[in-house]
C-alpha cells in the first residue's frame, strides 16, 4: 500500500511539472491561451431622486 501511495505522490508531482511546463512552452508550439475578447456596451440609467 506504502509503494502505490509514493508512486501516486510521484505521477502527481510529474503531472504538475508536466502541466506548468505547457503552460509556458505551449504558446511557443502554437497553443493560444488567451480569452477572445469582444467589447460589450450597455447603457446604463442612474435614477437620482
């Protein structure tokens, strides 16, 4: 049982360098991260009594 927690601790601790790794090699293979962005316009009305 000892064995399968410290190799669940290690493909954890893979997985995270694993993903953090992507997240800053990823643009550079052509993977966009970034939001699409589009502006939104709303009028507002201010009720002042």
């Amino acid at each position: 049982m000892g064995r399968l927690i410290k190799w669940l601790f290690i493909l954890i601790i893979l997985g995270v360098i694993g993903l953090t790794a992507y997240a800053y090699v990823g643009p550079f293979l052509g993977a966009d991260f970034s939001p699409k962005q589009t502006e939104i316009r709303q009028s507002v009305t201010l009720d002042a009594g």
